[in-house]
C-alpha cells in the first residue's frame, strides 16, 4: 500500500554531487579543509513510524515498546491505527516516547482540520505535515501557488492552537514544471512564520537537490528531516548503508533551522533489524 492510500485509510547534478562525497566510513573525519571534521551529535533520534507499519498493524505497543528499547526518543505518525489518541497517548507515555509530528493527508486536512488539531493537542503534537500530493495536485506552477495559499490557511488554523503547519517533500517537487522548480515555488510562496518542511533527505537527492543548497537560500525553513540513506544506484536503504553524507547535513542543522530528525525506510525487508541499524549509525556519528 502507498503512503497516500495508507494515510487515508489508517539524478541531476545535485544528486551526483552528494552520490560524489565521502561515504560513511569517511564522513566522520574527513573535512574539505584539509583537518579532522567536528563529530555531530543529536539531541534527539526520532522514528516515522511508517517504516514499522506493518509491525504498528499487529501491535501497537510492542511495537512502540521496540521502538523505545532500541534507543528512539521520539515518533511521528502517520495514522493512528484504529487507537484513540488518547490510548495512543497513555501508551507513549509508558514506555518514554515522545510525538512531537504527525503525517496528515490533504483529504484529511480539508474536511477535517478540527479532528487534526484535537488529536495533535491530545497526542502533543508540535507539527502537523502534509506528506503527498496526488498527481491532479501537481499540474501547474499555479496549482503550486494555489496549494501554498491553502498551506498558509493551513498554518494559521495551527498556530492559533499552538502547532507548526510542515510540507514533506518527494522527488517530483524538484522536477521542472513550466520553468520552475515546485519545491522552491511552495517555500517562496509560503509564509516562513506559518509553513515549515520537512526535508526528506532520500527524495531531495533523488531528485537532483542538494541539501546544502536549500539550506543556504532558504536559511531556517527546515525544521524536521527524513533521515533516510541511498546507495549510488538509487535504492533505499538503512541509515549508514548508502553514500549520502549525513554528518556534512547536520553540521548545518542550525541554518537549516532542524530540530527533529526522523529515521525512515520506506520498504525495509526487516523492520525491527533496519531502525535498530539505522540507529547504531546516528548514535556513533
């Protein structure tokens, strides 16, 4: 199931010049300069839960429970899996997580947004995220700015209950579309005070997109990241697997303007094994 229909119902040159820098052995000691790169460290590791999904589908609290005990700190959603939010609530509580995100579909947003933000307040939630967009969203660059429109209603209708509006992207936002670049079109169209992104580090570089690129003209856009690796080749794996140069990212978290990182798989062959890996490797960087 796609996260579109799952949500509703629960390279370019940017991309080789990322696929081109040290790899993961490397990205701990090398610096451009010439020295010994800074180590990074995270205040926080977080799980998007759809990597677990299907272990979330079986059960809920062990598998939150497996979550916690391999080291994650925090969670975002993407469904609740048939619990009230405050079942979800209680069980978050007893095993030490933290919620602070939650994917939300268009479809839900549009004809519930109450719904939304009383769950985000009972689950306490700080961000609310829009993940997909179907492909009769994607049309036009007018489409885009009209859907930006729609982002900043969004976002007004969150910070009124104390919560941050986020977009999530794919790679089909970097693809031209009648000479513009969609992801820049809905950050420049979106108000900074009202819209955050959530940078996917996976689909940005798929896509042709460097993060450092975002990060220097669109400085504190991003507050939420999907930490999610790649191999040269193009396919998803866990955390540490791949070449993409993690470390170099967060060296820029604070112009980036990130505050939560998410680790994410989106088909892991072992769901358990691959964010147990996938933490190993951020908690040694």
């Amino acid at each position: 199931m796609d996260r579109r229909r799952f949500l509703q119902s629960a390279g370019g040159a940017g991309a080789a010049l990322w696929l081109a820098r040290c790899g993961p052995a490397e990205a701990e000691h090398d610096d451009p300069g010439g020295g010994t790169a800074e180590p990074v460290s995270l205040e926080a590791v977080g799980l998007q839960l759809y990597t677990v999904r299907s272990l979330m589908a079986e059960d809920v609290d062990a598998t939150l429970a497996d979550v916690a005990r391999i080291g994650y700190d925090e969670v975002e959603f993407a469904g609740y899996y048939e619990r009230t939010p405050a079942e979800l609530r209680a069980t978050l509580d007893a095993v030490g997580l933290s919620a602070p995100s939650a994917h939300v579909s268009l479809e839900t947003l549009r004809t519930d947004p109450d719904g939304t933000l009383e769950a985000a307040a009972t689950l306490g939630h700080r961000y609310v995220v829009l993940p997909w967009l179907d492909e009769a969203e994607r049309g036009s660059v007018d489409g885009y700015r009209r859907l930006a429109g729609e982002m900043n209603d969004f976002g007004e209708r969150c910070r009124a209950a104390g919560i941050q509006f986020g977009y999530h992207n794919h790679d089909f936002e970097l693809g031209q579309i009648e000479g513009a670049t969609p992801l820049d079109v809905l950050i420049e169209a979106t108000d900074p005070d009202l819209v955050t992104f959530e940078l996917d580090i996976f689909w940005l570089v798929n896509g042709g997109g460097d993060p450092l690129d975002y990060f220097a003209r669109y400085p504190g856009r991003f507050q939420l990241c999907h930490v999610k690796d790649r191999t040269a080749a193009g396919d998803m794996v866990d955390v540490g697997a791949g070449v993409i140069d993690f470390a170099s990212i967060f060296r820029h978290a604070d112009a980036a303007g990130l505050r939560h990182y998410f680790v994410e798989h989106d088909q892991p062959a072992d769901p358990l094994a691959s964010i147990a890996a996938s933490y190993s490797y951020l908690a040694a960087l």
